[in-house]
C-alpha cells in the first residue's frame, strides 16, 4: 500500500566513514528475522538525539537521555548504539530499567566501552517484559557483522510492521570537501499497532562540536520528524538521532557560520525525507498528502491548523474515498483552537483549485476540479490565513479500511 | 450496528405542556423523507443554549446566539424554533445568513411573531447553499401538524444518518408537583460525514427564570454532551437548547435551592441519556465505551487524559478487535499533555480487572481476563491517576471498518 516509497538500494548508501553497523536474529519476538542492530562509533564522533514527549516514556528513552547527558558533561563519548524490535520495554518499570542498562553493559563489555558509552533503543509491544537474555544473546552475532557498508541491512533490522526499509542518502560539498549523510528510520505509524515507535537516525562524517549537533537535532527534527502525523498517536519510544563521525573536518563550528548552513540544509533535506517515508509507509495509506498553512500570525497556530486537518478522521476518509467533501477541511480548520480566528478572510486550495474564497465557497469552484486532484496520489492542501507571515506544513496519509484491519487484526 | 440504543416508543414521550412540534417533508435534499421540524412556543417559555466552539460556526448558530441575546436584553421572549435537515447552511458566508433570517422572518410571518422570536438550526452538507425556498415551502405543512404529542416525530425528523431516532422522557416531583422532561437528540459523528452536526433539545413544563436556566443549559452541556466523542472532529453546527415552557411553576428561584437541584439531577439525567444514545449510534460503532479517570489534581486534567484515550484510533480499533492490547491505552495517557504526570503512580483497570499497576503490567494481570472483558459490548475504562480528588467521565464508541465505509462512501 505504500504511496511512491522507493525501495531503497544498498549500493546508493553512501557509508559514514567512522561508523559501523551490524545486524542480529535474535528472535526476540520472532524467528528469522532481523531484529537487532548496532552501531559502532568512532571516538571523536558526537551524538544528539530528540525523543518523545510521551510520559510513559519507555525505559531505553530514559537511559539514552541520561546517557547523553553524562557524555555532555564529562566529555566521556558515546561510542555504541543498540536497537532491538519486537518488544518496546515501555510500561515495563524498575525492571525494565534494569533490563535496558544490563542491555548497555552486556554491549559494553563486548566492545571494551564503559556502559555509560551506549545508547539503548527498543520498539515492539508496550507492557511485556524485555526478553533481555535473547537480545545479550544476539550480540555477538551483530558484532561480527560489523562494518560501513551497510546501512541497508540495519534499515531492515530495525522495520517492524512497515512494508518497505527507509534509508537515503545524499552529499554536500563544504569548503570543497565532501560531507556524506546516510539515514534510515522506521515507522507505519506515529505508534505502531502494537510494534510501538518512530525512529530515525541520520549520521554524517563531518565534524559537529556537541553544541552544535544539540542545536541541529532539534531544528533538523522540528522540521522533518515532529511534521508527520498518521493518526495522532504519540508513541512511548520515538527517538531521533543524529550522529557525526568526526571524520571530515569543514568547519562547523558556529550555527551562524556558511559551512553549519550547508550541513543543515543537508541534514534537514534527509530528515524530512526519511520522515516523509514513513508517511508514505504509513498504515493502510493510499495517499501522501501535504497540508501548507499560511500567512498566520505565528507558527504554532499554523501548526495547530495543519495537524487538526492532518488528525481529522473524517478528512482522512474523504481522501481515501477520493471524494472532494472539502467543507471537512473548513471545519477542521474551526475547532482547531486558534480562537480569534476569522474564518471570513480564509482561502482554501486543494492543488491548484482555489475550493473556498473568504471563508465561502469560492463562487468558480468547479467539483469536477476538486473531484480531479482527489483522485492523485499525492495532494497539497494550502490554507491562507490572510493574519500574518508565518507559515507551517505537515505531512500526513488518509484513512483507509486496511488502517482498521492492521490495527485491528494485528494481535489477534 | 447501533449498540444497546433502545428504539423510542411515541407513548412513552411526555408531552410538555406549552410546546407543540409539527414536521413536513420539504424535500429539502432527498423527497419522502422528514427534513423539516417546527417548535412553537408559550409566551411564558424561556429558552437558553449552548453553541459550537467551531470557527467555521453555521449561519443559523450565529442567527441563534443573536436571537437568544436579543430575547435576553429585551425580555421578548423566543417562540419558535426551526430545524432543517439535508444542509448545514455553513461555510457560506453572507448569503447563508440572509438564508437563516430569511428562514426565521418567514416562519414568524406564518406565526405572527418577529423574526426575532425564531430560531434557526440547519444540519447536513457544508459548503452549498441552503435551498431556503424548499425550506419555506415545508413550514405551512409543518406548522398544520402542530401538537404536543408530536416527539418521536420530531425525533425522525431531525435525523441525518442517524440509524435511529433518539429520544427520551422522564419525570421529577418537585414541591408535590410533577415535572415532565423530554428530549431529542441527532447524531452519529461528533461532525456526520457530511451531514454535519449533533443537535440536542430538552423541553420542561417547569418554570425557570432565564439567568438560572441559562446556568442549567451550560451544567448540563458539561456533564452531557461534552463528554462523548466518537471521531474528535467538533460540528459546525453543535447545539444543545433547552426549554423550559413554564407551565408548571415549583419555585426554581435560586440555583442553591432544593427546587433547582431535583430538576438538575433530572434534566442532566436526561442529557446524559440523549448524548450516550449518538454514541451507541456512533457511525460503525459495536461497543460503547465509558471512560472514567480518577484522582486527579483536576477536572481539566481528567478530561484531557479521557479524551486522549478516547480520541486514540489504535485504542479505538483494539476494542473493535476485542484485543486486549492495553498498552495503547497507557500510551494515550502518556501524550495526553499533562506534564508533570507521575506514571509510576498510575493504575488502569478495565471494568473489575486490574491491568496496570503503579506503572507497569499488574503482576497478576491475566490476558484472559482482559480478554473477557474486552469481548462485551459495554466496557469501562477506568484510569486512577493518584494526584488529587477530581475526575471525569468520557463516552465513547470503537473505530470500526464500518466507520471507514460510511464516510468514506457516503458522498459517493
């Protein structure tokens, strides 16, 4: 069902020089299957990640943000990440604490690091217990596997209900030199039926002081990763990370300098990119769709607006139904929460079809119009404010029947 | 598929002396069907309402508000009311408007009222101009079927894609006197697919001054049709009015007295009943769902945390699975955006079974029990938030395929 998601080739994969990466079969949750991933950093690389704002944050989240707070303060580097599906040890306690530090220990004690030095990731089901023994089990095995070539084998060991791998990667020339950026990331569902979680993770061989990578998460996430939405549900252990191998020195040592803008644009591009995979991926999606608000007075109450559009259960079937019941949108756009909201100076575009004028019906709408951008696959809708200059779009995916039956059907 | 929603029977239907109703097929969208309802009130009826937050509110909810602040300031006081169905008369800027006056100057003229005296109610598609002379043609027929014993009638008439008409009765004694109440209520979205709107009216006989009515219209709103959801998109068109016709005078002077507390007790009664009877006819809908959260430090944080699970589409789905996959659950309180929630304290129970405990899975959790519970068709949700003493309760139905179906095929 995914919605023009290419399948990604091992071969376009550029590799991060000072990072490797190896898969496990654990059989964590099941047999024959990649479900467990590491990755071997460099000691001048740095690390930064951004996670859920869930309170039943799961137990790996809370030792990775402790984790990174140590490096931060002692200078002490992140040196190993682990990620494992099939089970999210999330609603899981003071055991599933344990269970997520005896998962760095056990890794670092194989690679010779402190545990402090790895960061722990899981997703899977939410409130059962982490089968701890099978992922220390699986270790070995990843890390024989261990090498830079292969960001294709780790996009597939971290999927878990996404029908296709996520990986990208692109280059940018700073100061004449090449700055490779790889990412994968997973995802059908800003939660997963059961198989919770979001996660991406960018990595770059360019050199990025700590501060900076901080500064770069949050702004590459902002406008990637916290701009999608499939149906609302926040998960317990989305993660977004961004690593840089230190391997390449350009620079970038200020966020006003030229060189941080060009790696930004560069990370940001990818980001946005692995996040809309997800979209496209995203459960029982037919359609990709776009949703651009404009000329507000402020970014959050353009955000507002475009996430109450992209949440919409009824917009989201009129899309699948590729039926052009746009006054959904109208109403939307009403109980989104921006109070003073004058609805009478609002225009409405779907495309390249102006479908509502000053808060009416625009007088030349045609529904054979509305009726011929319904049935693309990917769609813009654009709402002007007419209050101000700020603006904020979201990417999101209909509802169809499959979105029932995988979630569902899932369990059972 | 409507669940557990008992069909109104008209003898049961109290008639409230000093209303009458009287409908017409006015063919205002589809032909044989009821589309138009008239209520004609006593000079002594106060009336009061509670409206959509929706930006985007309809022409009649802003000719209504208008009406009812006029009657307020001047004391002339409101003596009809006309509903249409087939459109929603929203998204239509001036022209709609002049189509709600228009409406509400022609039933005055057939009443000998001011224009000012009616008011106006229109539910079903947005975005396309109401056909206000099908709507003038129906009001001499309906104005001729005028009667007090005329509510199932009314009922019908007020459906859009409601599977049943939705009606209820009961009475108090107040001072030895007996009180009737009655009400009807539209609804099967909290916006229908593109017959928009959930409508509620609940008529008394007793006498209620207007400042203390409109004190009762907004409590009972609160504890009523505030709290259900069944696809979290609000309506255009949202209104609840009450009518208090004043014929039966118990001295509801003061809303401390003992007077106004039995007719509140009975009039939220009632409301709650009428709004749990859109949820069980909640679009697709085969469990209903009551969703209580306990202990907290206040109303707005239970309801918040009520509503996250409640507006959950992977909560929403597992019931209509009957699959025990309750981690969703906590993760929906989890994003609910109450911030400084200590989930180590928090306990789930669905109906008698324990199923979180301080955070984690409850040790003695069974998934077989969950299982049993998880197979009815009327289920409680119930969420101890160990913070304080508030609570609130939300109803709610599942997502099921049949939700997809219907909106996504209705226009089509």
């Amino acid at each position: 069902m995914a919605v023009n998601l290419p399948l990604p080739v091992a071969s376009n994969l550029k590799p991060i020089t000072g990072l490797e990466l190896g898969y496990a079969q654990a059989g964590i949750r099941k047999t024959n299957r990649k479900d467990l991933l590491v990755m071997r950093l460099d000691h001048n690389a740095t690390v930064a990640g951004v996670f859920t704002t869930n309170r039943f944050c799961a137990a790996p989240v809370q030792v990775c943000k402790a984790h990174l707070e140590l490096a931060r303060q002692t200078g002490t580097p992140i040196r190993a990440l682990v990620i494992n599906t099939g089970n999210a040890n999330a609603g899981t306690g003071e055991a599933g604490l344990a269970n997520a530090n005896e998962t760095c220990a056990a890794l670092a004690a194989l690679l010779g690091l402190t545990q402090q030095q790895v960061l722990p990731f899981s997703t899977g089901v939410i409130l059962e217990p982490l089968p701890v023994d099978r992922v220390k089990a699986g270790l070995p095995q990843a890390i024989a596997d261990l090498k830079t070539d292969n960001w294709l084998n780790a996009a597939e060991a971290i999927m878990t209900t996404d029908t296709q791998p996520k990986a990208a990667s692109r280059t940018v020339s700073i100061n004449g030199k090449t700055v490779s950026i790889t990412g994968i990331s997973k995802g059908a569902g800003m939660i997963k039926p059961n198989m919770a979680t979001m996660l991406g993770y960018v990595a770059t061989d360019a050199k990025v002081p700590q501060p900076i990578l901080d500064h770069l998460v949050k702004q590459a996430a902002d406008k990637s990763f916290n701009c999608i939405t499939i149906d609302g549900d926040t998960s317990t252990n989305d993660s977004f990370i961004l690593i840089a191998s230190g391997a390449v020195d350009v620079n970038v040592n200020s966020i006003d300098s030229p060189e941080y803008k060009l790696l930004a644009e560069a990370v940001i591009g990818l980001s946005q990119e692995l996040a809309q995979m997800i979209v496209r991926d995203g459960e029982g999606a037919t359609k990709f769709i776009t949703i651009t608000v404009e000329e507000g007075a402020t970014i959050e109450e353009c955000r507002k607006i475009a996430y109450s559009i992209g949440h919409s259960p009824l917009v989201k079937t009129a899309f699948f139904a590729s039926d052009p019941n746009l006054g959904r949108i109208l109403a939307a756009i009403g109980y989104a929460g921006v109070d003073d909201l004058d609805v009478s100076r609002l225009n409405l575009y779907l495309d390249d079809v102006w479908v509502a004028k000053n808060g009416g019906r625009n007088p030349d709408y045609r529904e054979e119009d509305g009726q011929r951008v319904m049935k693309q696959s990917e769609i813009t809708i654009r709402v002007r404010l007419a209050r101000g200059s700020a603006s904020a779009t979201v990417w999101t995916c209909d509802l169809s029947h499959d979105y029932v039956s995988i979630n569902a059907d899932y369990r059972s």
